[in-house]
C-alpha cells in the first residue's frame, strides 16, 4: 500500500499531461514535424514521453 502512494501523484500527473497534449491538439489547426494522428498515437502510446514531444516539438507557434 505505501508503493500506491508514492505512484499516485505520477499517475495523476501522467493522465493530467495525455489530457492536455490532446485538447491543445484538437483545437489547434496547425500542428508541426507530424500528422495529427501521428501525434495522437505517440501521445497515447508512448505515455509520458509521447506527450511531452508533442508540447515541446509538436505545437505550432501562436
């Protein structure tokens, strides 16, 4: 039970990031380097690190 409460806030916070890489994909028109779908399956399989490359290389600039 003590290993679920240190893995909880790293759960959460990985749901919370997949959450946001994929609204800020959905509403943007233009995204960089890949398709949309592309980004969407590295950011639903490739867990954390799918959605950091999509928010640090994948949105296009405002």
């Amino acid at each position: 039970m003590d290993i679920l409460k240190m893995v909880w806030p790293l759960i959460v916070l990985q749901y919370a990031l997949v959450i946001w890489a994929l609204v800020d994909l959905a509403r943007r028109p233009k995204v960089r380097h890949l398709p949309k779908v592309a980004w969407v399956i590295l950011i639903l399989f490739v867990n954390f690190f799918g959605a950091i490359g999509y928010l640090v290389f994948g949105r296009e600039e405002a």
